[in-house]
C-alpha cells in the first residue's frame, strides 16, 4: 500500500472516531451507543470488501490516535507480524465461547472473554482477541442485532463555542469584474452554539479553492472547530478538503439529503442576508459587496 493509499484509509478511519475525540469526555451511554451505531451499520471501507466494523477495531484506531498525539499518521495501516499465521480459535475453545455465550446472551465481549478466562473454561494464560471471538459470535448469530437508532439531533447541538461549525454556500448578486457581470457566492460558517458569525465572504466561484480560502480566513479568525458541518457539494465532498479537516482534527460531518434540519442555523443567516442585507446593496465590484457586508454582520 502506497503513501497516498495509507492516508486514505487514514482519513476513513478519523472519520469513524471523531465522534469520540471530544474536549468534553462523554457519558458512558453515550459513548457505548455512539459504538453500537457505528458497528450496526454499514461502511465503504478503502481497499476492503469488508461493510462492517468491530467494537475492538474501533476502539484500537481510538487507542493509536491517542497514543499517536492524534496525528493522522497515527491511524496509517501497517502490515501485521503475524500476516499468513493461522489465528482461528481451536473447536475446544470455540465450544466453551459458544456455551458461556448461551448462558450470557447479552455480555460484551470483553466481559465474556474475561469470565471466561476467570471462570477456567479457556486457557487464562491464551490471548484472545476481541475480534476474532466477535467474529465467532456474529458467524453463529449470537450477537444481538443493534436497533436501527433514531437519529439524536443532539449531536449535532454544540455544548461549547467551536465544538460545531455549520458551513454553506448561497448564490449571491451579480458585481462587475472587468467590465462583464459575474455571480457572486457567499459562504459562510456559523459557531453552532453562539450563532457568532466565524468567517462570511463572497467569491467569484462555489468551488474547492474558494471554499479552502474562506476556511482558513474562518480558522485564522477563530481557531479549529472540534467538527465541521457541510453539505454534499462536490467541494465538500473533495478527497482535498476531507485530507485537510482529517490533519487538523476536525471531524467534516456531511449533511443527509433530503434533511435540511441540521443546517438550521446557518439557512437562517442566509435568509437574512437576503431579506435584510441585499436589497439595500448597490455595490458594483466584488471588493464593495464584501466591505458593506462586513459592516452589516458588525451591526446586526
């Protein structure tokens, strides 16, 4: 696997645990349902045909990014020691597994290999990992089925300044460059929690390039928000943008199509915008549009 490769499944995997790398320490449930969501569904992993991921492997992409310093070169694959040894369980302790499971049907598994263990019914001194005999319990339909959890909008309810930026793009007016009429677009990034404005600029395009330059004016002015909320744009979309959000330690969050609800806050703003803001605008170059719109976000 190649550079560009390992940093793929790199940016893949922060996107599995930003959830839980959080200034503020989560709740016990909370963070034990955050894991049975992301386990219950499914995955377009990089370079794997695998759908599913396991309680453990999450948890060692957690563990390695902390221990990491939470760089991104902390979640890089590497090649395994043990690649082509066999690491399947034995039948004598896969029928003690599959008997201590029937008899503690709704146990995690660490809780089972541990009792198991305790209990003599495997080696004490036999490592097992958590998962191959998670594997196991799938593989026989011993693992309880996660419900399909309701979307928590809560999650998406920043407790704290720079926890969570909503971010888009509005089509704007037409100013005058050299002469010939040009669109203008607008984006914009709102703190979630305080509705402060971080960063609010028209461009001349909606395109990758404008948005990394309003980015890094909006963390410049108000530092690295913990996630970063988008729409699906093929700008919010980018490999580029995911690579740079990933490294700096911000989770990019996409918005589902078709559930306007979770940018709110930042579809009112625009809303304002054109409500209050345009109608009273007669600026011609693209300079003036940002220089009044300045001083209106300052008024308002």
């Amino acid at each position: 696997m190649n550079e560009e490769q390992k940093k793929q499944v790199a940016i893949f995997r922060f996107g599995v645990i930003s959830d839980f790398v959080s200034p503020t320490r989560l709740h016990w449930g909370e963070r034990a349902r955050l894991l049975g969501e992301k386990c219950a569904r499914q995955w377009q992993i990089p370079f794997s045909n695998r759908t599913r991921l396991s309680p453990a492997t999450i948890r060692s992409w957690l563990r390695a990014y902390e221990k990491g310093g939470q760089r991104l070169e902390s979640l890089y694959p590497h090649s395994r020691n043990d690649r082509g040894e066999a690491r399947a369980l034995d039948q004598e302790t896969t029928l003690a597994l599959l008997g201590l499971r029937r008899q503690m049907p709704t146990a995690p598994v660490k809780t089972l290999i541990r009792t198991a263990q305790q209990r003599g019914v495997v080696d004490g001194e036999q490592h097992l990992a958590q998962s191959t005999v998670w594997r196991l319990l799938k593989r026989e339909g011993l693992m309880q089925r996660t419900e399909q959890a309701a979307v928590d909008r809560r999650r998406f309810e920043a407790a704290l300044p720079n926890d969570l930026w909503q971010s888009d793009v509005m089509h704007g007016p037409a100013v005058s460059v050299e002469g010939k009429n040009r669109k203008a677009y607008l984006i914009a990034f709102i703190d979630d929690m305080s509705r402060l404005i971080c960063h609010a600029q028209f461009y001349l395009s909606e395109n990758l390039n404008a948005y990394l330059a309003a980015l890094r004016q909006a963390l410049l002015t108000r530092g690295l928000p913990r996630k970063l909320y988008v729409d699906n744009g093929p700008a919010f979309r980018s490999f580029h943008l995911h690579q740079i959000t990933a490294s700096l330690g911000i989770a990019l969050i996409h918005a589902k199509p078709y559930q306007p609800q979770g940018k709110g806050k930042i579809e009112r703003f625009f809303r304002t915008v054109r409500s209050d803001f345009l109608p009273a605008m007669r600026a011609q170059s693209l300079n003036d549009l940002n220089l009044a719109l300045d001083g209106w976000i300052r008024d308002v």
